[in-house]
C-alpha cells in the first residue's frame, strides 16, 4: 500500500488473516480500495466478504452507541470501523474511556480484536 502512495501502518496479522482493510481518513477511497484490491491478490489474501463487513458495520455502530451513552459527544464513525484518536477525540486518552471502549466491545462486538495504532 505504501508503494501505491498511502501512508498506513502495518496490519495486525488478524487483520491480514481475514483481509480487512480500513482506508486511512480523507483519502480517496476508490483509488485505496483499487490498490488494495491489487495488494491482496499479489499476496494471495481474500478479503472480507460484504456479510462479514456488513456484521462489523451493525457491531461498530452499536459499540459506537454504547460509547455515546456515556460520551454523547463522540464523533461519528467511518461504517464498518471505529476510531478511538486521542488527537481528533481527547477523551480518548481517559482511562476510564477505554475501559467503556473495552466493555462495549465485549458487549457487541466480542471477536474484535483491538490493536493500538499509536
């Protein structure tokens, strides 16, 4: 992805496993699904199929909900991702935020398995 011009981290090996790939934001999001669509089948990689993504978006927003129970100002979020970004969303970096973020999870979404981008 690097190569195609994106500036991404590198995958947890879950997310390589299932193929997942969450397009960083403001980028666009044709050309990133084209390279990534590329980069998998240079590598052999299936991705998610549309039921699985469509499982995660239904997970995500309830979590995201659970979140604003608490949080009422927590931002949207991107379908079928969530961002807990301390830079964009300071309360991110409470403590007892991500203990709310891990409960919800838990809640809603117990096969998601968390990874800190930072």
């Amino acid at each position: 992805m690097r190569s195609a011009g994106f500036d991404i981290e590198d995958p947890g090996d879950d997310q390589v496993r299932s193929g997942t790939v969450i397009s960083p934001q403001g980028v666009d999001e044709d050309r990133f699904a084209g390279a990534a669509d590329s980069c998998a089948t240079e590598l052999g990689v299936t991705r998610a199929d549309s039921a699985a993504k469509d499982r995660w978006a239904r997970e995500y927003d309830q979590v995201a909900s659970c979140v604003r129970d608490a949080y009422p100002d927590f931002p949207e979020q991107q379908s079928g991702a969530l961002s807990f970004d301390e830079a964009t969303y300071p309360p991110a970096a409470e403590p007892e935020f991500q203990q709310l973020v891990d409960e919800c999870l838990q809640r809603y979404s117990p096969d998601t398995k968390t990874q800190d981008a930072g």
